[in-house]
C-alpha cells in the first residue's frame, strides 16, 4: 500500500495503461505511480481547501495534501496537460476522479459512500455479481473548468474503465456548495421530486446525518431553473440517467451539501452513451 506521505509503487495496480483519451494537450489515464497519486491529492488540495470552503487536517495542511484511507487502495484517474509542468517539472495533473470497486471496498471495509449513506439495503437488493464502482473526490483546477474537454476526457476516461471491467452500477456522494440546506432548497427539492431513485434500491442518508430533501412543493418548482442551479457535476449526472437517494448529507470539512448519485450503465441515456463511447452490456 503507498504510504501518504512518502509515495511508492503502487500494490495490485493495472500495469501500463495507455493513456484512455486526448484532446489537444490534455490526456486522460490512471495514475500508475504513488507520486502521481500525490499529485492528484496535491490537485485535490488546492481546489477543496484553498478555492473552496473545506477544512484541512493538520496534517493535511502540513504536506499541502488531501487524503484518507481510500486512496492507497483505490484507482485514481487524472486529466494531464503535457504543455504544463508542477513543481517537479513532470505534466501537471489538473482534473482527477477516485475510482473504487468492490474488490477495493473489499481491502478497505467497505465503500466510503457507507459514511453518509445507509447503502446496505441497496447492495442486498442488487442481483447477485452486479459489478460496483462507487466514484468520488472529484475535482478540475479552476483554470479548466471553463473547457469543455477536460471534464469530457475524465468521463470518456470512467467509461472506459467500466467497459473494462464490465461495470454495472456507478454510485457515490455529489456536493452542493453550501451548508445551509435553506439556501439549496430549490436543488434539493428538484433531485428530491423529479429525480428519486428506484424504491427497491433507494438508499437513505444515515439517521444521525440525515437531512430533508424535500424543502418546497413540486408544482413550486420551475424544472428548467431547477436544473440551471445545479453544479455541473450533478446535472451531468441526472443527464446521464441518474437517480437520487433519500435525504442529503451536510459535510462540514469540505463546506458541502452532498446527495447520493444512483446510475445504473445500463440506464445510461442514448446521449451520453454516443458521446464517451461503447458501454458494456449489463450483467445477466
């Protein structure tokens, strides 16, 4: 396992991945070393805790870094700009995407998602050998959000890596900008009333964690503006097809309101599926 302050080879990793996409010089891949799992936590720490609201640990702060327990585990894809260079003169990362699978969840006790989220209902009702991949800790220096095609290659690059491992389910936590639920009424509400997901598989916030959706009456809400008030993040997932959970999570390191993303591959809109590629065929 890579030690977070002195990064390593990395245990059990895909070996040689070729880089997944290209637009101009930016490429997307996953990180095959420790040290560019640093840089994507050095990316990770500049865009949570110096744009935005989170607060770091003060270890955290000490090496400039935002990490957890998941990261020696999991894979961790990144946008590169070959025409830009960090402190150590290599490419610099500018978008990253933690990706963890079962097999990850396994090493780790269980997903991270499973601490905001009571996902166990959801798991039992899955078909037996649905293939999980729960996304998170994503984020695109400030400089690139703007451009289209960095957030296109870091989902032309998830597409990827579940076609190659078949992926069924993609799920895991998505944030508002915000801790104060009131002032996020009208997004809540509209993924609240428009966007559940299915009863069966519906996972509700943990109770000691939970926070009402439901803040305003369905015939209040104009849809169009509703979905303007979304970050980019979330409306692309309820695009794709996504569903919601029950109840939000408001987290106060990191400044946000988060709701849980349920998409199923197989649920994945004719759009999305023409624009980052062949998906694979949902588990039989």
């Amino acid at each position: 396992m890579v030690n977070i302050y002195e990064p390593g080879p990395l245990e059990g990793r895909l070996e040689q991945w070729p880089v997944l996409a290209v637009s101009g010089a930016l490429e997307v891949r996953l990180a095959e070393t420790g040290e560019e799992v640093a840089a994507a936590q050095r990316l990770r720490y500049r865009v949570f805790y110096e744009e935005m609201d989170a607060t770091p640990s003060p270890e955290m702060r000490a090496v400039r870094r935002d990490f957890d327990r998941f990261d020696a585990i999991c894979d961790h894809l990144l946008v590169v700009d070959r025409d830009a260079h960090d402190e150590d003169g290599q490419p610099a990362v500018v978008g990253t995407y933690r990706l963890m699978r079962e097999v990850h969840a396994e090493k780790a006790g269980g997903f991270y998602t499973a601490g905001e989220y009571d996902i166990a209902a959801m798991l039992k009702a899955l078909p037996p050998g649905t293939r999980m991949l729960e996304l998170g800790r994503s984020c695109v220096l400030k400089p690139y959000r703007v451009k289209a095609a960095t957030m296109q290659l870091l989902w032309r690059g998830v597409m990827t890596y579940v076609a190659r491992f078949s992926v069924d389910l993609m799920f895991g936590c998505a944030s508002l900008g915000s801790t104060d639920p009131d002032a996020l009424k009208l997004p809540l509400s509209y993924l609240h009333h428009f966007h559940p997901a299915p009863k069966e598989v519906r996972v509700r916030a943990r109770a000691e964690r939970y926070v009402e959706m439901n803040r305003m009456p369905k015939d209040d809400i104009d849809p169009r503006e509703a979905l303007r008030s979304l970050p980019p993040m979330i409306k692309g997932y309820v695009r794709a097809g996504a569903g919601i959970g029950e109840g939000a999570v408001v987290d106060n390191q990191f400044g946000t309101t988060d709701v849980f993303i349920y998409l199923p591959v197989a649920k994945i809109s004719a759009r999305y599926r023409n624009r980052f590629g062949k998906l694979p065929e949902p588990a039989g």
